[in-house]
C-alpha cells in the first residue's frame, strides 16, 4: 500500500502531467485555429508556410521536438550570442507539446470547416458578409460540434504523451512511480500509474461525451 509521502508524491506528478495537458489543449487551441485559416488561405505564402508548419511538427516524433526545445536550442542560442541560455523543462514542456498540439489541431480545425457547405460562404457573401465575418460568424460555428470528438482524442493522448516530461526532468505522473518501483523493487506503482492514466482519461471521454450530447441538443 502507497504510504502518504507517496500518495502526496503522485498527486504532484499527477498535477504536472495534467497543467501540461492544459496548458498544450489551450495553445493548439488557439494557436490551430490561426494555422487552420493559413491552410485555407488563398493567400499562397500564408497557405506554404501554414504547411510547412503542419508537415514539420505532424511528421517528427514528440519527443525530438522536446529534445530540440530543451537540449538544442540553448546550445543554438549559446553558439549564436556566446551567453549560455538555460530553459526552464516545465516551460520547455509547454512549448513543445503546445506546438506540437497546434499541427493536429490545425487540421481538426481545417477538416471541421471544409466539412460545412460551401454554398453557406456564398451566402453569407451574398447578404454582405466579408470573408472574416462569414467565417467567424457562420462557418466556425457551425464546426464546433463536429470538432469535439477530435479535440476530446487530442486531449486524452496529450494526457498520455505528457509521460515524455520525465524525460526532462520533470516529475510527472510516470517518472514518480517509476522512481518509487526501482527504489523499493516493486512492481505494484507502475499499476498505480496505470489506473490514475485510466481515471484521467476516463473522466475526459466522458466530460466531451456529455459536451457533444448537449452542443447537439437542439440540431
């Protein structure tokens, strides 16, 4: 049985790997609906450098992008100014997993808007709407529904991929119990992990189940 040095222990691990999956849903959020409007610009560079973007962090692993933010970068920055430039691991973590969050919500964001009717736009132009407000106003909206079984999948595998922060120092859920197993020899706290993973993620499905349920209420 877990003692309560213990238990205090992997409520702390569990409240980094939750404050990083937050913190990434928020940034991706945001920042995957601006690379989303640069995929479906018409504007040619805008629309490149959006793919670019997608391409990049899409087709790498999560945990080289952590390694490059936390261990490249300060030897870039240090290489370029001479002056040594230490990176915080939790803000590395942030930064990392939200960028990486933002490519896959970038594409949850385009797919959901290019799924409504086009002739919806046209009619929005028609009642002189411009291209922003009809976007803002009546297509976007209109997307959200179908966009919450991705955003809820992104979510639940953020909370899992947050277990790469051990790799950085971070004592998240993972890196607690793991140290806990080889210390005493037991194999008992990697179950322990386990079933607070599952509760998480449990609770995260269900929360997004009932969201869906009542955004689609009234359709």
């Amino acid at each position: 049985m877990l003692n309560e040095v213990q238990i205090q222990a992997i409520i702390k691990g569990t409240g980094y790997t939750i404050i990083i999956a937050i913190v990434a849903v928020i940034i991706g959020t945001v920042c995957g609906m601006l690379v989303a409007l640069g995929r479906i610009s018409h504007n040619r560079i805008l629309n490149k450098i959006s793919w670019l973007y997608v391409w990049f962090f899409r087709g790498t692993p999560l945990l080289l992008q952590l390694f490059m933010i936390y261990y490249a970068m300060p030897l870039i920055i240090k290489d370029l100014t001479g002056h040594p430039f230490p990176i915080n691991p939790l803000m590395a973590c942030f930064v990392a997993f939200g960028l990486n969050s933002t490519a896959y919500m970038a594409e949850f964001f385009r797919a959901g808007i290019e799924s409504i009717d086009k002739g919806q736009l046209e009619a929005s132009k028609a009642l002189g709407m411009s291209y922003n407000q009809a976007m803002f106003k009546i297509i976007i909206p209109q997307s959200y529904k179908r966009l919450l079984p991705s955003v809820g999948n992104e979510f639940i595998m953020l909370i899992k991929d947050t277990s790469l922060a051990s790799t950085v120092a971070i004592s998240d859920l993972l890196r607690t119990t793991k140290t806990m197993s080889s210390s005493s020899g037991n194999w008992i706290y990697y179950v322990y992990a386990a079933c607070v993973y599952l509760l998480m993620t449990s609770i995260i499905q269900f929360g997004f189940d009932k969201l869906e349920k009542k955004v689609g209420a009234y359709e």
